[in-house]
C-alpha cells in the first residue's frame, strides 16, 4: 500500500524539535534507569507540596457525591467549562484591573493546541490569496512553535542584539532597529518568560512591542506559559498587561499540572469564540480534570499563593544551584555564558568557538545518559545557517533532582572540553 501524505501531513508529521524533545522526555521518565540525566524537556518539578494540594482536591472531587461522574463523564462546552472561564476573568478584573469577561476567555487542550489553532487562524494562505506570517521579534523562541503551520512555514524572526552583562552571563535584547512589520505579518508574537533562555522581555521593551502590534492593526501575541499571575517562574520585575489587540496565553502545566492538558487563551471575544470553533472540530471539548481541580482555587485566588509562595521561590533555588554547578565545573577551562536567568525553568548556555555544532554536542552526551536540546532548533524563521552562534547553544533544564542536575552538568563540560582538545585547540581563556 502507497501511504501518500499531503502537504499538511508532511508537514506535521516529518519530524520536529519538538517530536524529537518529547520522545527522550517520555522515554526517559518511562523507561530510563538511575543513570540517565533528563536535562531536555520542560517537565516541571514534582514539588511535594503542590503535589499534595493536587491531592486534596482529587480526595475533594471524589468525596462530593456526583463529582467525580460530572468530571469524567460529561462533556464540556467546546469553549470550557463556564464556571472556570467566569472564575479566570474575575481573576483578571481583580488582579490586574483587565476590563474582561467570560467572553475574553476561552479554554484548549493544552497551551501547544492554542498556538496550533492560533497561528493557523492568523497566519498561512489567505481568502485574498496573499500569504501572511507570524513575527517573533527575538529568536532564539521556543521550539513547539517551528512546526505548526498547517501549509507550510508561518514565521519570520529577527535576530537579538547580544549583550554581554557578566564574566560568563549575557542578555537577549529585541533589536528594534532592524524589526520591521510589513504587509505579510499577521501578528507579533513573544514568549515571557522566554522559552528557551529564561529572558523576560522589560515592560519598556513589550509597550514597545504592543504599541508596535496596535498601530499596524495586528495582535500582540504573549505565551504566558511560565508568567504571571501563575505560575509566576519570573525572577525579576515584569508587570502583566493586555488590551483587546494582546492575545494572552497561559496554561496549568507549569504550576504542577502537565498532564491535564489545560491551555487558556485570553483574547478579544472573536478570537476567543474562533478557538471554541477549532476545539469543538478537532476534539469536541478539552479535558475536564484540570478546570475541576483548579476551580475553587482560581475561585479564592488560593491559585496566585501557590504560585507565589511555593512555586516561584522553588524554581529561583533550582536556579541558583544550577548556575552555580555551572561555574563548578566549567570553571575557567573553556569560554561559555549562561543567558540571564529571568525566569521559566531552563539554562541557556552559548559555548562561543564550540568546534562542533550544538547538534554533534547533542548526539555526544545522548550516548552518555544526557539529554539536552540542541539550540539550534530555536532559531527557526530565520535563514542565515552561517551565523555560528545558532550552532554554540544548547538548554538543559534545572528542574531534576540536584544529582541528576550536577552530573549532568558535568558531563557537559567534559565533553565541551573533549571537543575543544579533539580539535587540537588550546582548552582556557
């Protein structure tokens, strides 16, 4: 039988980062032995006391007579469940001051399904003819993104000015310089906290980019997947904003429930009634356990202390002991910076001179029990395979337990060393 794919199916279905990022991270957590660092996916932390506050709501669904039954054998509306939209927006009204409703509100399985549906209906092949993309104002930007156009590449990006802020830190900065928005660009699109560097663009720098978005006629897109209110991951001043131009987008998996596969969008009302319309055609509703467990605490706004005084402060440690496992046991042998870290939970480390590529680096420590992600699958939406630095970065995630972390660290700049030897270079700077 001749299995002939479309162009869609190639496109989906020809490999990714993104497949590729998954596959060690499932396989890791399911089958891999004592001996494995799993330093490459965005798996969050399993932090006992948010795995017990999980508990207690499953204990509380499963005590309240006919809780459980709603919960796993009713459908919910295509757009979720009213009550969590109506819970999500007074949230916001509260907090934030936000002039929103239920309307503005509208859930996904998961925040990777909201972006699928997001840029597909911005971007692509237009009634009119014309083709229009997805501007990401920095590169590098996170992985799941690279491979969602339906019909083919939806993204242009623009390389960061690099600014060196210590002997072995750097920053990201939007080049705004060189950011253009022309006819073809369907919508301005950031990661804060950034994914994969932990970067979170300054309020100066997001007013510049929303004033940006506003003037041209076109949303700002915010994946606010690690970002405020939760699961707060951010590690420096970052003030919220959205206005009816600003898609926003968050999700429940990193505070601690991944597996629920809970995305919200917070948008204007058409756009939050269209992402109804593509869940109720490509899944009928989204799941329900995540909305029932998060229910009353996004109701008492018990969600924002979990996110404050539990998360945030958990992963601002697991930082800090990764960067200083860095300096450990890189020590002085070989030049590297680490990316600022701001926030999210990963290290974004540049080896500049690596003299094999980040992906050759990759395919090195996977034989020794590393996963890591090659960086330069994060600069897609931009063409210029000459410039070297997309091939000197790679990110590994804090997020394991310490050893594992260490070890893994370690191993890196072992074999960071080993190259740097192999190629008969002087190893110090």
């Amino acid at each position: 039988m001749n299995h002939e794919f479309s162009n869609m199916g190639r496109q989906l279905a020809g490999g990714s980062g993104i497949e590729e990022l998954m596959e060690d991270l499932g396989n890791a957590l399911a089958h891999g032995g004592p001996d494995i660092c799993m330093l490459g996916g965005g798996q969050p932390a399993h932090i006992p006391e948010v795995n017990a506050i999980w508990r207690r709501r499953m204990e509380e669904i499963l005590a309240e007579p006919g809780a459980l039954e709603k919960v796993v054998a009713n459908y919910d509306p295509p757009r979720g469940n009213p009550r969590f939209i109506a819970a999500l927006a007074n949230l916001f009204r509260k907090e934030f001051g936000w002039p929103l409703g239920p309307e503005n509100v509208a859930i996904t399985s998961g925040g990777q399904t909201a972006f699928f549906f997001l840029f597909n209906l911005l971007a692509g092949e237009m009634p009119d003819g014309r083709r229009k993309k997805i501007l990401l104002p920095l590169v590098p930007e996170y992985i799941g993104y690279a491979n969602q156009g339906a019909g083919g590449d939806l993204f242009r990006a623009v390389p960061p000015k690099i600014e060196k802020t210590g002997r072995h830190e750097f920053k990201y900065r939007v080049d705004f310089d060189a950011l253009e928005v022309t006819d073809d660009i369907a919508a301005i699109c950031v990661s804060r906290p950034t994914n994969p560097t932990g970067n979170v663009l300054t309020d100066e720098e997001i007013a510049r980019l929303s004033d940006l978005a506003k003037s041209h006629g076109i949303p700002l897109i915010i994946d606010n997947a690690y970002g405020a209110p939760f699961p707060n991951i951010i590690f420096t001043d970052a003030k919220p904003v959205w206005e009816e131009h600003i898609i926003l987008t968050l999700s429940l998996s990193k505070i601690g429930l991944p597996g629920t596969r809970t995305g919200i969008v917070v948008a204007h009302p058409r756009i939050a009634a269209a992402m109804a319309s593509m869940s109720s055609i490509i899944g009928l509703a989204n799941p329900n356990i995540g909305q029932a467990i998060a229910l009353p605490l996004v109701e008492s706004g018990e969600i924002l202390n979990i996110a404050n005084e539990t998360v945030k402060p958990f992963y601002i440690e697991k930082s800090r002991q990764a960067q200083d496992f860095v300096a450990e046991s890189f020590g002085e042998d070989f030049d590297y910076y680490i990316h600022r870290s701001e926030g999210a939970l990963f290290l974004w480390l540049w080896f500049p001179g690596l003299p094999i590529t980040s992906r050759e680096l990759y395919e090195r420590l996977k034989k020794r029990g590393v996963l890591i992600i090659s960086g330069h699958y994060f600069f897609f939406g931009h063409d210029d395979e000459t410039w070297r630095h997309r091939h000197e970065c790679l990110r590994m995630t804090f997020t394991m337990d310490e050893t594992i972390v260490k070890r893994g660290i370690q191993i890196i700049g072992e074999e960071v060393r080993r190259a740097h030897e192999e190629a008969g270079q002087t190893v110090g700077v």
